[in-house]
C-alpha cells in the first residue's frame, strides 16, 4: 500500500503443542475467565481441537483443555460454540505510525514526507487489532511517533497491537522529514544508530537508493549499537546485502540487474512508474545460479524475507485498483492515508498502457512460484501486509501464500508462531499455559480458507476482549 520508491520515481519524474493436554493445576481452584465450546486451532503442532475450553486469568492462559467444560468458580464464562480460536495473528511488515503523503517543492526539486500523528497511528493501531493482529513489526517511519505508541501503550491509554519498530528509513532526497534520515558519514551513521536504539527501536531500515558502501555502514552500525539491519532493496542485491551484514528484507522485489541473467541485465532499467516491478519477473531465472547463489546466501547467513506479495499485486493492477481498495472495506483504511495511496498508484496507472497491464497481470503466477521457491528451499520467512497492520490487506496476503502452494496450515504456523519465533518473542504466537492471552476467535474455518482470518468475532490482547465492532467505531474518532 504504502511503496515509497514508485512514489518517489514518481513524483520525479512528473516534477499450541499443549493445547488439548488439560492443565494439571485442579481447575476447580482456577479463577478468571473461561471461554468453551470452541474449536481450537493450534498451528504450530498442526492439530486442530474440537470441544476445546480456555481459562484466562491475569492476562496470561492460566489453562487450556478439551472436553467437558471444567467445574469451578470464574469471573466470568463465554460460551464460543461454532467458533475457531487461533493465536493472535502478527502482521510482520505494518506500518503502523504511517500517515499520508506530502509533497512540496525545495528549491525546484520534489520533497516527499510521511507524515507522522497521533490521529493516523491510532486508527491503524484499532484497525489492526479489530482484524486479529495482537502484534506487529513496524519496519519504518518516525522514530518518535513509535516511541510514542510504545509509551502510551505501555501505560494503558492507547489500545493497540504490541508493536516491534524500525525508526527512520535511511534514504537520501526526495524523502525527507522525521521519517526518514541519510547519514553522510561514519560518525552521522552511528549517532543515527544509536539515537533510534535509545528510543526503543528494534530494527534500522536501509531503502532503496543506498549505495553498496552505504548498505554495508548502515548494517555496521545497526550491529554495533544492538539493532536488526533490514532492507528495501533493488541496486543492491539481496546476495550482496546480505553478505554485508543486512538480516532482513522485504517485499518480493529484490529487483537488482545482478540476480538477472547476465545477457539480460542491459535491458534493464528502474523507470519511474514501476513497470520494471513486472519486467524484471520476466527477465529473471528463478532456476539460474544467480537465484541458487542468493537463495544459498539467505540461507546461510539466516536471513529472514517478508514478501508482502500484496504490495506486488497492488502495482501489477494500478488501472484497475478497484480490485484492491473495494467500496464495502474503504472504511478500514484511514481516509487520507487511502487518498494518499490512491494518488500515488492513479498517478502510476495513467502511464501504464493495456500492454503493461497484461504483462504484469501475467507475471503474477512466476512471482507465486518465487515464494514458493523460497520457502521450499527453507529460507525463513515471515508474513505481512505493507499496509497500516492487519486491514482486509492481511487475509488476501495469506491467500496468495496458499495460491503459491504453500499448505493453508503451515501458512497459518508462518503468520502466529512462525512470526513470533522470527521475531524473538517467547510469550506470544501460542495457545498454550503461561504464554500472554492473545487469541483470535473467528466465525469461519481458517483451515479450509486461510482468507477466514477476517471474519473475527473478538479478539483477546493480553487477556482483554475487544469486538470489531467497537474498535472499528472508536477508530472513526481518528478518521476526520
């Protein structure tokens, strides 16, 4: 949803494996919530759990079973008969502090920002969590408003997704603001480095127009001062990255001339209206060594990939975004960060021709078996939406996973547990004694359709039940 280097070209160029063992403790002496009657979920052990019940106590999962519901005195009971608990689901690429586009003119050159306020994070943060999302990773935006969220969080006044960040995007002109920084040397990297790491920050996002020395300074420096070097990347090569130091990337977009067979990288060119998102799909070989080499790279350094194959999507049909942005979910979306959005991708389609379309359109199957290639061949890999953090962008995301071939299960392992794991968080990701209360129950089957993921009853975050639709009303607050 939110590409900032088609944006940017742009705008130049125009000018539970314990989840059905009964508790030990005597559940008669258990006090808090219990939940029963469900159908549980457990994606991590690949099982799935009829007559399932759940007592909650403190925040935390103080029991979980199956069977006759247990006897004792509860706070409180809910019966969730004909519902499918699974953990809360972790959007992995979510921008929550993100806001729309300003662009203004500096000196006759384009200045782009992303803007950063409250009223834009606590939309995003009450629409994530009204889809599920009990947890996100924030890959980059203003340092200070994710302090912010953290802060405020922490001390109960906001609701919202735990949250794990990236500050700052590191990328030279047109992007500019508080959301993004460009060091210029040595000493300008490490004060970078360590000024989002005493906020808090989690990871330090490298983006596009880096070059190859600035790609290996920014991981040095993350490394140096304890953050998780990730990137956005296309000059530079993942193969290349990677072997300078970066442990994360995003998008399916590793749009270097490198990984393309060498007779074909001439043709080649990053143009500014993001045809080449579809070109270089048909150039590459995703059975060529070049793809082997930065696929046996991946894996030996451990790198983690978060496709958000939805962002490639949302290019591959910029004449036709209706299909991304229907009118029955435009109220999920923040009004001017969707406008924003919108302009950016209108402003895409106008230069596209019915040729650009129908190729892009037709690349999509090969960028289906890239993902599939990629986890196929054990490369780590997590989910998310490019979007603000769950939105209707999270269960199309975990369908084109399935559509890849990966197993509607294991996707839904990729999206909790496996998220969680890559993540390092230990107490969330599982429906399992002592880890923190966040579920997600739903109306409808995610084994049968993994798209299901959006037909949320309520969630539990951290042991507190919200509806959607008391979220979704709250976040109308913001939306002005």
């Amino acid at each position: 949803m939110f590409n900032l280097r088609t944006l940017s070209l742009a705008l130049a160029a125009m000018s539970l494996s314990a989840c059905a063992t009964v508790s030990t403790r005597p559940v008669s002496q258990l006090k808090g919530e219990l939940y029963s009657g469900f159908t549980l979920v457990d994606p991590a052990a690949g099982k799935v759990t009829q007559h399932a019940w759940l007592v909650v106590r403190d925040g935390r999962i103080a029991a979980v079973g199956s069977g006759a519901r247990p006897a004792g005195r509860f706070a409180a009971t809910h019966d969730a008969t004909g519902l499918f608990a699974m953990p809360g689901l972790i959007d992995a690429h979510a921008h929550l502090v993100t806001g729309p586009f300003s662009v203004s003119l500096e000196n006759g050159a384009p200045r782009v920002e992303m803007i950063a306020a409250e009223k834009y994070t606590r939309f995003n943060a009450l629409i994530a969590l009204a889809s599920g999302v009990t947890t996100l990773r924030n890959p980059g935006g203003s340092t200070e408003a994710a302090s912010h969220y953290d802060t405020m969080q922490a001390r109960g006044d906001w609701i919202g997704p735990e949250a794990r960040h990236a500050g700052a995007i590191i990328e030279p002109l047109p992007l500019a603001g508080e959301s993004f920084a460009h060091p210029a040397n040595r000493r300008e990297w490490d004060a970078e480095a360590t000024r989002q790491a005493n906020a808090g920050m989690t990871y330090f996002k490298l983006y596009h127009d880096l070059t190859e020395q600035e790609i290996g300074e920014g991981a040095r420096a993350a490394l140096a001062h304890g953050l998780i070097p990730i990137a956005h990347l296309d000059e530079v090569s993942w193969t290349r990255a990677a072997e300078l130091g970066v442990r994360q990337f995003e998008h399916a977009q590793p749009f270097s001339r490198e990984l393309l067979p060498a007779n074909d990288r001439a043709g080649f060119a990053i143009d500014p209206y993001a045809r080449y998102a579809y070109r270089w799909f048909e150039l590459v070989d995703l059975d060529g060594r070049e793809i082997a080499a930065m696929i046996r790279t991946l894996r030996e350094r451990h790198a983690i990939v978060t496709l958000t194959l939805i962002a490639n999507e949302v290019i591959y049909n910029v004449r036709d975004l209706a299909e991304i942005f229907p009118p029955d979910e435009i109220a999920l979306y923040q009004p001017e960060s969707l406008a924003s959005a919108r302009a950016n991708y209108t402003a895409l389609g106008a230069a596209w021709t019915t040729e650009d379309a129908a190729r892009a359109r037709a690349i999509w199957p090969k960028v289906l078996r890239f993902a599939r290639q990629l986890h196929d061949a054990g490369v780590s890999m997590m989910i998310g939406t490019d979007s603000t953090g769950g939105t209707p962008f999270l269960a199309r995301e975990l369908g084109h996973h399935v559509a890849a071939g990966i197993p509607p299960m294991e996707v839904i392992r990729m999206v909790t547990s496996g998220n969680a794991a890559l993540m390092g968080l230990t107490d969330t990701g599982r429906i399992a004694q002592g880890k923190e209360a966040d579920i997600v129950f739903l109306r409808a089957d995610p084994t049968i359709d993994v798209r299901n993921v959006r037909d949320v009853a309520f969630t539990l975050s951290n042991g507190t039940r919200y509806s959607p639709a008391d979220l979704i009303d709250q976040a109308e607050a913001f939306a002005k």
